[in-house]
C-alpha cells in the first residue's frame, strides 16, 4: 500500500464517528507489523486499544501482546492517543 493510501485510511478512521473495529483493527496491525509503515507500537496500541472498545476481541488480544513489550511511558502515550482520538471524533 502506497503511503497515501494509508493516509486516506487513516484520515477515513479519523473522520468518521462510527468507524468498524475492524478498521480501526486494521490500523492497529498496519502499525503492529510495520506493513506499509514504519512499526510503531504506540501507534498499534492506540488502534488496537480504540477496536477493543468498539468490541473486537482480537483487539483486546492483540493490544495485551504488544503492550508487554512496550514501556509504562509508551503505554500512557498510546492510551492519552486513543482518548484524544475519542475526543475528537
């Protein structure tokens, strides 16, 4: 995916108030994996942390995984992202 295909999925998940978990899951993987973007687990937690309360239950997997290898600091980072995220949309 061409880096401004992920903006546009970005900017659809940040626009829209009823986003799928399964976008918002989506993210989360792109970020997780590094597929198409630079790895970047704040940002993964953040997605992941944003599906699991709209339900998606691997989300909430997902999110535990990848918050074991990540610092207290990073994960309030991620946690302060997805509640600004809530926020504004």
């Amino acid at each position: 995916m061409a880096r401004h295909e992920l903006v546009d999925v970005e900017s659809a998940a940040l626009g829209q108030a009823n986003t799928s978990s399964e976008a918002l899951f989506e993210l989360g993987l792109m970020y997780a994996t590094g597929r198409s973007v630079q790895t970047n687990l704040i940002s993964a937690h953040k997605w992941f942390n944003l599906a699991a309360m709209r339900g998606n239950r691997d989300a909430v997997r997902y999110r535990r995984e990848i918050a074991a290898e990540m610092s207290e600091t990073d994960i309030a980072e991620a946690q302060r992202a997805a509640r600004d995220w809530m926020l504004a949309h």
